[in-house]
C-alpha cells in the first residue's frame, strides 16, 4: 500500500512539473476583468423654452449625444463615444473602463429636428452634465434628460406654466 501512495505522489509531482511551463509561457494568461458601464438618458425638445421637462416636451429621435472623459489634472480628453438616441429620446452607451480620475460629460452636438435645434444656455439650464465614472456607485449611470429649444414656443406654453404656478418666461 505505501508502494502505491509512493507512486501516485511521484506520478502527480511528475505531472505538475511537466505542466508548469504551459502555464508560465501560455498565450492565453487571464486579464484582469474589464469594468464596463452603461449610460443612459433621454434627449427632448423643450416645447415651452422652459429648462425643464413639461406635459407638451416631445422626445427626439435620432439626436446626437456625445460622451467625453477628461483627465482632471490637465484637462486633456482621454475617452470620446459618440450616440444618437432611438425611439422616446433614449441613448445608451457602454463604456469599457473605469474612468475614476477624470471627470465625464455628455452633451448635446446635435438635434435630428429643426425645428427644435437650439442649444439651451440660458441662466442656470446647461447643454451638457458632468460626472465621475467608476464603480463606487455601480455600473449604470442614468443622466438627467438634456432638451433642445424649440425655436418658438407651443401657444399652449401658457396654460402649462400656469397649471405649474409658474410665471411664464418672454415667449
């Protein structure tokens, strides 16, 4: 019995050496896995010019929207993706890596309507979002709809702001 113990160590010794340089010169050594993320939002037509979402915004089909990375210490892009939204204004995007020390902003470069092409500046309403992608906050990051101005206000904008107990703005 100790023969047979003696022979089957030496036997898986002997097979453990003879593999060894497979795994050290193998072509197919494991990465370490990749971090994917997806972002998603939504792109509209603000239809009363109001920097915000109403009952009369319509999504937009087929607008542009551009994801970049910068580095924060010099600014320099390091990361560039570029989608266009499909039905109800919705874009997804997946991301190949963590991007932890740079920061990220998806913008607006261009609406598939034109009646409704305007880049909103105005006051606090901005083009595009800011963010950090990693994965202390998971993998999926869902940004704030981002709209485009209609190039004349709806004529029921009015009611609207009303029913909201809003002001509305010079339409």
């Amino acid at each position: 019995m100790a023969r047979l113990t003696q022979v089957l160590i030496f036997f898986v010794v002997t097979l453990s050496f003879l593999s060894l340089p497979n795994l050290i010169y193998s072509e197919d050594v494991p990465q370490p896995p990749v971090c994917q993320f997806h972002v998603q939002g939504q792109i509209y037509c603000d239809t009363c010019r109001a920097g915000f979402i109403t009952e009369l915004s319509e999504f937009i089909a087929g607008a542009g929207v551009r994801l970049q990375c910068r580095d924060s210490k010099k600014g320099n892009i390091t990361f560039t993706e570029v989608g266009y939204t499909r039905a109800e204004g919705l874009y997804s995007m997946l991301i190949e890596r963590d991007h932890k020390n740079e920061f990220c902003e998806v913008n607006l470069p261009s609406s598939s309507r034109k009646d409704c092409d305007e880049i909103p500046i105005e006051g606090w309403v901005r083009p595009s979002l800011r963010f950090i992608l990693n994965t202390v906050n998971g993998t999926t990051r869902t940004i704030k709809p981002l709209g485009f101005f209609k190039n004349k206000a709806l004529p029921k904008c009015p009611q609207v702001f009303n029913k909201l107990g809003m002001y509305p703005p010079d339409l």
